[in-house]
C-alpha cells in the first residue's frame, strides 16, 4: 500500500517489530491488518516481500502486498487446508500453496 499520510502508516521496514510489540495471537495480527490500524509501505513491498506471524498457539500468517494492498492468509501447515507452512517472496503465497498440493496429488 501507498503512504496515506495518516497515523497509520507504518514502514514495512518496522512491521515486524509493530506486530510483535502489538499482537500477542495471529488473530490479533489479523484484526489488526483488517481494521486499518496500520498501513504498511515502503520500497521492499514492491519487491514481493512477504511476512510469517506466528503464534504460541500455532496459528501462522502469511501477510504480503499485492497491488497495493495488505493480503493477509492463515497459513497453520496443516496439510493443505490453508497451507503448508512453506512461505517464500515470490511469486505470491497462494501459487506456493496450489503448487504443494500438485506435488502431494503427484505423490499420492
């Protein structure tokens, strides 16, 4: 996303940091990315920089910037149902997650 000049611009540069200090659980993180209450910019985002949270509970997140936009996908590796727990900058999460389900069919 773009800087909107508002209090919630955050650089991506800090994201991990805000998020940590921020969010003790991946649905908190969700809540978070969904609300607005940050909005992440800067130069890597248009590099396909991707972003893993995950919780002591074992719930993961995968959060990436796709044209202009924060995208943010449960990822609990749990065999497919949301994902694998493979998480890789490019090309975006949900091709990784299709792919490794080809590779499990293949192998099945």
């Amino acid at each position: 996303p773009k800087e909107t000049g508002t209090d919630t611009d955050l650089s991506v540069d800090h994201f991990c940091e805000y998020m940590l200090a921020s969010c003790a659980t991946v649905p908190e993180a969700q809540a978070v990315l969904a609300n607005g209450t940050v909005t992440p910019h800067g130069p890597s985002i248009a590099g396909g920089d991707h972003f893993v949270l995950r919780d002591v509970n074992g719930a993961s997140l995968v959060v990436e910037f796709l044209d202009e936009k924060t995208v943010a996908t449960l990822d609990n590796n749990d065999g497919g149902t949301t994902g694998y727990g493979v998480m890789t900058n490019e090309p975006q999460f949900d091709w990784h997650v299709e792919n490794m389900r080809h590779a499990a069919w293949k192998l099945g």
